[in-house]
C-alpha cells in the first residue's frame, strides 16, 4: 500500500484522472436516473395509480398515461360537466374541481365527447353521457365507453329508446337536452339551466306523479310523470323537481293531446341495456375491439392531438397524446393510436375529442402540452377519483 507521502508525489493530472475513471460511473447513472425521471415523470398513488410520459425522440411523440389497476377499491371513474353542475364549456382543471361533494378527491381526468354547436346550447356533449347515475344526453349512435353495474368497463355503439309513451299507448322518441328542431321531442332536465330556451311550440311541464319514481332519471327506466302545466310559448322555466317535455310546432297535431293531472310514461331504455349504470361518456370512434386494431377505410388520416382511452383485464388506460408542435409531438393519426394502444395492451380502446381539446390532468396538474399553448374548454370530462385523502395518496 502507498504511504501518504509516496502518494504526495503522484503528479496531479494523474489524480484527476483517477478521479474521473473513479466517479464517471457513478455520475453517469446519476445522470441517467435525473433524466428517467424526467422524461417519464411517473408518480403513483397508494400503488393502484401512476402516471408517465412516454416521448419517442424520432418523430417526435410525447404521450401521457395514467395507468388504474382494476383491482384497487379506493378509486372509480366519473364523469365531469363543462359547466359545472350544468351544460357547458369549460376546461378539465376546472372539470375537476366540480366534482360533487362527498364524490371523492379528483388524481387524474381527461377530456371528454366531442360538443355539438347550437348557438343556444353551447357544450352540449354530441352522445350519452350518464353522471353519478344520472342521465344527462341520449346516445345517438356513436361509440360509447360506460361502466356497467358488475364493474366492469364496456364499449360499444348505443342505440336509444328513449320515447314518451302517451296515455292511448303511442309513443314518440325523445331526446334530452339539445336544440329542438322541427319534427323533434326533446326533454329538458334542470341540468340545462334555468328553462329550455325553446321558441314556440308546445311544453308540458312534467312533476312525479305521487307513488312512483322520480328524477335524476336513470338509465334502463320507464318512470311515471303527470302534467303540471302547459306552455305554447316555449322557454318554460325548469324547476329542481319538474322536467320539460318539448314538441317542435310540426309535431303537435302528430301526438295525442294532453292536459293538466294527465300521466305519460318517459323511458330512458337502450340497446344494450344501461340499467345500474353510474357513469357513461361518447366518443368514438372504437380503436381496438378484441385485441384487433381498427381499420377506416376511405378516411384520411393527419397527425392530430389526440385523447383516447383503453383497457383490458388488469388494467384502465387514460391517454393523451401531444400534436401540432414539431419540436415536442406531432400527433398521431388513429391508425397509429389504434397501434400503440394496442402495444400497450388494451384490448379494447376508443377515441375521445381531440385537437385542442386534448387534456390529460394528473395529480393536481395539467401534464400534456395542449397545442393552443393553453387548455381549451371541452363539454365534459372523464375523471378518476380516490376515496382515500389526495395528500396522503401522492
């Protein structure tokens, strides 16, 4: 062994040099584990949750996930309103915050249905959309992600029921919340607002008819409603415990009259049946159906922001992929989400709005890019929550 003094007399570039070849492995795993973590920035909450940003440099690609295990009993997924506790537009991390009381603390959520535009429902989501068991829009067709009453997440296109059943046995399709056009029946719950901004035509306004079930109606249902009043002016005011069932002018004299203390029955049944059902949200279209990736022939597929979600028998997926910035991610086209969901072993997934609208907020953030350089407002959200305390579970 070399003496202290002996040691004195090592010139000093070999010292450095030792030093070097002594820590460089050292440094460089530090190195490599700061930039892990940043690249991936993972977080997880009570081991049932986390969250990671995969970027693909060569593209490029940044993709963020949150990853459910479906065996954990402290979280379940819920569905956000633009507008709060009412229609709306409003952005996810004010989504979050609207979550009812006693609802659960929000880890992560993202964007929702795609929004039809009439002027005078704004953030009307275009499908069904069932929150905390209430339904708020009929399905009209398009892909639709729910949980059904076992648990268990399901996906598939949703043909409505939903129909006014009169008094002489006729019935008459309705839908919910959306502008009334001609030849149309739409029911109006107070989740719309203050009244139905409807022009004309005729209203009955609806109460529970005494001994049987009343609101939020539910999925899979056919509930008893008897006439409190009649309006042919339209926009009636929608109180907390009445509903309004609203006829375009061309329908009237297609339907059997009514008056005051009059009962119809209103179903809300659909094919499949949604009976149990606490939370439903569209989209489309599906992604991965049985492990198969879907192909859209004649479409034209461009590199888009995109927010999609999957699953298969362990685990829940909630993905936002960046897009329109070409020194971060330039997006993907469905046929390449379809893919890396399918690579990230989702046996089914479907397709959310995406655009500007795509959003993924986790753990008390927003943590994508969104392409605007600032979230967009969307009609709705999906968001998981945990019944245990968010400061203990981060």
């Amino acid at each position: 062994m070399a003496s202290k003094q002996n040691l004195a007399k090592f010139p000093a570039k070999f010292s450095r040099h030792f030093f070097f070849r002594a820590t460089f492995p050292f440094v460089m795993l530090m190195l490599m584990l700061i930039w892990a973590t940043s690249a991936l920035g993972q977080a997880t909450s009570d081991g049932y949750v986390s969250y990671t940003n995969d970027i693909v440099p060569s593209v490029p690609w940044s993709i963020h996930i949150v990853k459910i295990d479906r065996t954990a009993r402290n979280v379940r997924l819920c569905t956000g309103l633009g507008g709060g506790n009412f229609l709306g537009m409003g952005i996810v991390s004010d989504q979050v915050k609207a979550v009812p009381a006693g609802g659960g603390s929000p880890l992560a959520a993202i964007n929702g249905d795609f929004y039809e535009k009439a002027r005078q429902y704004p953030g009307r989501p275009r499908d069904l959309q069932i929150r905390n068991g209430e339904v708020l829009t009929q399905p009209t067709g398009h892909a639709c992600f729910w949980i059904d009453s076992a648990g268990n997440p399901q996906m598939t296109n949703i043909i409505s029921r939903f129909r006014v059943i009169w008094p002489d046995g006729q019935s008459t399709p309705f839908g919910m919340n959306s502008d009334r056009t001609n030849g149309t029946l739409i029911l109006y719950t107070a989740v719309l607002g203050a009244s139905t901004l409807t022009d004309g035509g005729l209203e009955y306004v609806l109460e529970q008819s005494p001994g049987n079930d009343w609101l939020p109606l539910r999925a899979g249902r056919i509930y008893q409603a008897r006439v409190r009043r009649i309006n042919h002016l339209g926009n009636s005011p929608i109180e907390p415990h009445t509903v309004v069932l609203s006829l375009s002018s061309d329908l009237t004299n297609q339907v059997p009259p009514l008056k005051p203390g009059d009962t119809v029955q209103l179903s809300t049944e659909s094919i499949p049946d949604l009976s149990g059902v606490e939370v439903a949200i569209g989209g489309g279209p599906t992604l991965v159906q049985d492990s198969q990736i879907m192909s859209w022939k004649g479409w034209v597929h461009l590199p888009q922001p995109r927010t999609a979600l999957g699953w298969n028998k362990k685990y829940i997926y909630l993905v936002e992929v960046d897009g329109r910035q070409l020194d971060l991610s330039l997006g993907m086209t469905f046929t390449q989400l379809a893919k890396y969901l399918h690579d990230l072993g989702c046996e089914q997934a479907m397709n959310l709005d995406g655009g500007g609208s795509a959003t993924l907020w986790a753990f008390g953030e927003v943590k994508n890019s969104p392409s605007e350089g600032q979230e967009r407002p969307a009609p709705n959200s999906l968001v998981l929550v945990t019944s245990t305390p968010v400061a203990a579970a981060k």
